[in-house]
C-alpha cells in the first residue's frame, strides 16, 4: 500500500532530476561531439559515466560490484536486459572505455538520442545488411578503441524465465577475434524499473556480479553453439540465486 501511495512522488522526483540534469549537461555533449573521433566519444562516455553514477546516487540506486572484477585487457562484455536502466548501469559496472550495440529506435529521442548516437553502434535487428555493418564496426572498435558490450537477448527479457534466447552475434564476434567473453548479470534493474510500464520506479540496490571470463582463444565457429549454451547456462543459474525476475 505505502508503495502504490509514493510510487508516483517518486517518478516525478526521477523525471525531474533527469530532465533538469541532462538539459545542463547538453551543452558539453554538444562541445564534446564536434570532434567526432574517437578522442571526442571517450569525452562523452566519460562525462556519461559520471553522470550516470551521480544520477543513480541521487535516486538511491547505487550500484555494488560482487564478484571479482575481469582482470586488464578488452573484452566482450555480455549482460542479461530486463531493464531501461540497464543501460546506465553498464558505466559504473565496467572499469575503462566501451562501446554498446543498440537499437537503432533510440536514437529518434529528442536530447537522449543525440547522446546516444555519440557512443552506441546502432543496429536495425531487421535489417540483415544493419546486422552485418554494426558487426563489422564492433570488431573495428574492439581492436582500436576499447571493450564493446553487448546484450545477447536482443531485447526485454518478457518470458518469465532468467533469460530470453541469445542471439549468435556477440558470440561470432567472440570466435572471429579470439576476444575472451565477460558475463555479467544484474539481477536488481528489473525492481528499479520495470520493463511493463514507463514510470514504474523504485529505490534500491543494484547489484552486478562479475562471472568468470570465458576465453575464446583457438575456439572456431563450428564451436559457436556449445560456447554460447555454456554461457547461457552460467548466467541462468547466477540469476535464479536472486530469484530472477522479481517484477513486483
């Protein structure tokens, strides 16, 4: 009941300090684009970084590492998605510089989408030539910029069960550059807002525990499907330990 009676005072306190906060920051990504290089986008993930971390600080959604962190080098972080917030989780869960793969569709918000275009390699899942380019471009960033960060389900997980089916790419990308895999889970973004409705906000802790990093050196495409069930199935069973979906 306490909750049903504060939710909305606590969506509007959201919508609030988001707005408010990303209008004052806009200028900056505005100056910090004009690069458009890659000095330019480790500008802006910065900014957003700190940005993000503050913003969830201020809705009491600080995020808590659990599990060791990926030791030094560039990976292939992987992540379950059940969550808008996932997103913004990602900059405080992974030390250094990223990359995401993202739904072209985001892109079309006003303000947002003009952040997002800076950072995110966009991808029209529907397009076969849209998957095979933003293929190509994570490898180039993987290689000379940074991590990339992918979420293999595509989409909202909306099944009922820990994760929705994988997609082949992230694991392909894997193979094709013997880059090591970094699972991650984050079994709390789904009770701090929820997938079935936009102001469906709530207070709380975000966790993120680190799996163990899955190399891929001397692996060949024929072993696409057994590395991609494994990890399916490590990541199944981390978040069935938290009792994953919990959509209250």
């Amino acid at each position: 009941m306490l909750k049903k009676i504060t939710q909305p005072f606590f969506t509007l306190y959201v919508i609030l300090t988001f707005v408010v906060s990303i209008l004052l920051a806009f200028p900056l990504f505005i100056i910090l684009s004009l690069g458009n290089n890659s000095a330019s986008r480790r500008a802006i993930h910065k900014l957003i970084g700190y940005w993000s971390v503050w913003w969830l600080w201020m809705l009491g959604m600080r995020v808590t590492k659990l599990g060791p962190p990926p030791p030094e080098g560039r990976y292939i972080y992987i992540a379950n998605h059940i969550s808008y917030l996932d997103v913004l989780v990602l900059f405080p869960a992974i030390n250094g510089y990223f990359r995401p793969l993202g739904k072209k569709e985001i892109s079309r918000i006003p303000v947002v989408g003009f952040i997002y275009r800076q950072i995110v390699i966009m991808v029209d899942r529907s397009s076969t030539r849209s998957r095979s380019r933003s293929l190509r471009l994570l490898w180039k960033v993987l290689h000379n910029e940074g991590n990339i960060i992918v979420f293999p389900e595509g989409t909202f997980n909306e099944t009922g069960g820990p994760l929705k089916e994988f997609y082949d790419g992230a694991f392909r990308l894997a193979i094709n550059t013997q880059a090591p895999i970094m699972p991650m889970v984050f079994p709390d973004t789904v009770n701090r807002w929820n997938y079935t409705a936009w102001w469906k906000f709530w207070p709380g802790q975000n966790r993120v525990e680190y799996l163990k990093p899955v190399p891929t050196a001397g692996l060949a495409l024929a072993d696409l499907p057994e590395l991609k069930n494994r990890i399916f199935d490590d990541m199944s069973a981390a978040l069935k330990k938290y009792n994953y979906p919990d959509t209250r």
